[in-house]
C-alpha cells in the first residue's frame, strides 16, 4: 500500500512534492544505493541526505522512517552504469571525490547521498549559468559538497581542494576531455584510486564510428591506469561510455 503526502517546500517558488510512504521489500542493499520494487519495477535509491528536499523532482519513499530519493538513470550517467551492470563501486561512506562537470547536480546529489556527512565532493562546473543553478539548488543544502567555479582544464586553481581523492568523476564536454581527466588525476587522485571517465565520442568527433573513438581514448590511458570497466550507457545515453580505471602511479 502506497500512501501519498503532501509536503510544502520551503523554497515557495517550488511546486508541492509527493512524499511517498513505501511498505514494499528492499529487493537488494549494499548500504550505498537500494533496489526498492516499485509500481511493479525494480528501481534505484539512495538514502537522502537533505530529507523532504529534491534536486530535479525525483520520487521520495519514506520506509521505516528513513527517507530515499529515486535515482533515475535517464538522468544520471552513474545511475545509468549501475543499472548496466557496473562491478567497481568506490563510492564509500567517507569517501572524498573531485567531480569535473557537476552540471546543474543530478548524480553529485546522489554520490553526496553515498558519502554522507564525513564525505567530500569537490564538485567543478566551468560554466556560471549552469553553476549557478547548482549552487542554488544542490549545493547550498548539502554541506559535503564543496563548489568550484573553475575551468576543467586548469586543475592547479582549484584553490578548495585540500586532499588527494579516491575517486576522480569526469562527466564534461570537451574534444581533450580523456587529457583533461588524466591531468586531474595526476594532480588530485591517490594512488589506487578510480577514475570514471564519461566518454561523449560526438563531443570529440563527429566524423568517427563511435566504438573506435572508445578504444582510442582507453589506449590513451594505459600508461598510467589499469581498465577495469567498459560500460556502454546504452539505451540511456546513445553513443556515450563509462571507462572505470584504476590508478597504477
């Protein structure tokens, strides 16, 4: 049985949410993201970490007193891997991440979900339009997130970041986008850490058969990186992958 509740934002420019009370199983937990069956199909949650507040009008679920907020893959290239399979999931309690192209805060709300209040996102965006609808709606509730208004390509002005990370998250639109992650790594990520690499093969070029331009930005990462992962985000993203790798340097 679904009940649903009317909730008042605070922000009255907002619509009124639903609030959703879900007395349905967790079909699966790792205690990082939830399968929960919902309206017969089995969907992705992350625990909220700012209750009875959404980021792009995603459904809330309230079980046992603990609220969840749905994690839509249509939305969210990292959403989009898991539900293709991913295996390597270094997103921990604690974890401490640089994410380059945080756009207006789709998956950095959910990876700050993940890593919760001793956890700290290091969230990039380049352009002050998208940035500034980031900070108005993600960022200034979510105290893990530490926003940086800055260019991708010039990692050694990211003033804010005051660690090595686990993970380095690229999700950017840029012909140099895999020499863009590489930089950032090589300043930024600890050794044995991660890096998700989004590659946009229109965003590099237009004129090559996708699967090529894949294989071609992977060989560019083999000096320094062990692959782990190739995730096509098909049906969600057309002509877009997910490289997982592993620091070796």
């Amino acid at each position: 049985m679904i009940t649903s509740i009317k909730v008042k934002n605070q922000n009255k420019n907002e619509d009124l949410r639903d609030l959703r009370i879900e007395n349905e199983r967790i079909l699966e937990e790792d205690k990082r993201y939830f399968w929960f069956s919902l309206d017969g199909e089995k969907k992705l949650f992350t625990e909220n970490f700012t209750p009875r507040k959404q980021v792009y009008k995603e459904k809330l679920l309230i079980k046992k007193g603990i609220e969840y907020r749905n994690w839509e893959p249509f939305r969210s290239k990292l959403a989009a891997c898991i539900m293709n399979g991913l295996k390597n999931f270094p997103f921990l309690k604690e974890s401490n991440i640089l994410y380059l192209g945080v756009s207006t805060g789709t998956t950095i709300s959910h990876i700050s979900d993940i890593v919760g209040p001793n956890g700290t996102i290091f969230g990039v965006e380049h352009s002050s339009r998208v940035a500034r609808d980031f900070l108005d709606r993600v960022a200034v509730f979510r105290k893990n997130i530490i926003p940086i208004i800055q260019n991708a390509k010039k990692p050694d002005q990211y003033f804010s970041v005051f660690t090595k990370v686990d993970v380095v998250y690229v999700d950017i639109a840029q012909p140099d986008q895999t020499k863009i992650a590489i930089d950032n790594c090589k300043m930024f990520l600890k050794k044995g850490g991660f890096l998700f690499l989004v590659i946009k093969t229109r965003s590099i070029d237009v004129t090559k058969e996708p699967n090529k331009i894949i294989n071609d930005e992977m060989k560019k990462l083999q000096i320094d990186f062990e692959i782990c992962e190739r995730i096509d985000l098909q049906p969600f993203d057309k002509d877009h992958a997910m490289i997982i790798a592993r620091s070796i340097n």
